[in-house]
C-alpha cells in the first residue's frame, strides 16, 4: 500500500463497502485525516470513526442535492485545513429494466453517480488551483463496459464518469492536479448484492478469476492510485476486475 504520509482526504460514501475500505487503507498508509463522507448509516459511521477519532472526520451529506456535495468538501477544506486529494466513490444503483425505471429513480441516479461528483470537484479544485497540486479520483464500475441486466441508467452514470476523468485530466494536468479513475469489477458489497440477484450466477461465472472482489482489494488500487509512485498516472481508468471488463 502506498505512502499517504501527512495527506487530508476526503473519501465520499465511506460508511461501508468500497468506500469504507479506502478509508481505512488511507489511515493505514499514514493519512493525517481521512473525511468520511456519509449519508445513511450514521451507526456503521461511529463505529469507523471510533476507530481512530483523532484522523477520522465525519462529514453527513445527501448527495442527490448538488449544493450537499460542493458543501461537504468545503467543510472537510476548513476543518482539515485543506485537502490533498478527493476520492469520488458515492453511488446508488437501482437495478431493474429501463422499460420499468421511474424517472425519480433514474434522476437520482445521475444525480449522485455523475452530477455531485461533478460538483464536489469544482469545489474541490477551488483549493487545489491555488495551491497546485493535489489528486481527483473517481471511482467508476465495470459496469461502464460490461454492465449486467438491469443497469442502463448506472452503466450510463459511470460511463459519464469514465468521461470526466479524461476530459478534467486534459484540463488541469498542467496546474498540478492529477485526475485518475478507478473501475472496481463485481465486488462483495451490498449494493452489488441486488446486482446479483438479478444476474444470477452469470456474472460470476464470467469472471476469469471465478470470484468477486473484496472491498479491501479496491482500497490498495486506490491507495497506489492516490500516493507518489503513481506520480506519472494521470486521465486514466484502471480496472480492478478479475479480467471481467476485457
């Protein structure tokens, strides 16, 4: 796992799952404060922050309000007195057929998925731009290449984040800013869980590795991805996958 020595960030949907892992792997590598970004499950937050009360900060948003999203960063910047890199890991999905997709829950999904991270960025940068450094990663899913049934509006979702991560590294490459992407493959976590069920076995007879991730197996992708030998790594997506993405 990578050296995160003396760095603040802010880790978005940290209360359990993936998220969850990278704020423990960025305690682990040496973080002098780790955000954790959080909106349902308040109890699984305290116990986290339990852990390490000093470093952790926790930091309560609803992500399908844009203004949350700007507004948790900008709470993170002023109480950590700053930040050095944002992890863009927040997400919702609603499995099912896009035939029968409500549009509240097709709003809500790019709603969190693409448009608060959008948003957490620009507030992000607004710290990174004056001091010239610092790292964007969002976390995408396989999904934004090989989406399961029932995922058009979450592969959509990811697909645009898989996007931003090129166009916003040609943008702010030059000022110090890296801006990478992360695509987790099918991984044991709860939101993965109703994925599964509609997909059945399949998918998991269609990974190489005839397995699923944990969520720890992420976190040291991200860890690498945020700490300095990934230096040169910049507008770019790597996959965590088991070779299920191809």
């Amino acid at each position: 796992m990578s050296d995160l020595a003396g760095q603040r960030i802010l880790v978005t949907g940290a209360s359990r799952g993936i998220g969850r892992a990278i704020a423990r792997g960025c305690l682990a590598a040496g973080a002098a404060k780790v955000g954790v970004g959080y909106h349902a499950s308040p109890d699984a937050v305290r116990t986290l922050v339990a852990e390490d009360p000093e470093r952790y900060l926790a930091l309560e948003a609803d992500l399908h309000d844009p203004g949350a999203a700007a507004n948790q960063v900008r709470q993170f910047i002023a109480a950590a007195g700053g930040i050095d890199a944002l992890v863009l890991n927040a997400g919702v999905n609603h499995p099912g057929l896009l035939l029968q997709a409500p549009l509240a829950e097709l709003e809500a999904t790019l709603r969190v998925n693409l448009l608060a991270p959008l948003v957490a960025a620009q507030a992000a940068l607004e710290s990174m731009l004056r001091a010239r450094r610092g790292t964007l990663l969002f976390v995408s899913s396989v999904a934004a290449v090989r989406p399961s049934k029932g995922q058009s509006a979450y592969a959509a979702s990811k697909g645009g984040i898989e996007s931003l991560v090129r166009a916003l590294g040609v943008e702010v490459g030059r000022k110090g800013i890296r801006v990478v992407g992360l695509r987790p493959g099918p991984t044991e976590t709860d939101m993965f869980r109703a994925t599964a069920l509609l997909a059945g076995d399949k998918v998991r007879e269609d990974v190489p590795l005839r397995r699923f991730a944990s969520p720890e197996e992420v976190a040291n992708a991200a860890c690498y991805l945020l700490g300095p030998q990934a230096s040169f790594v910049h507008g770019t997506i790597h996959a965590v996958d088991g070779g299920y993405g191809g």
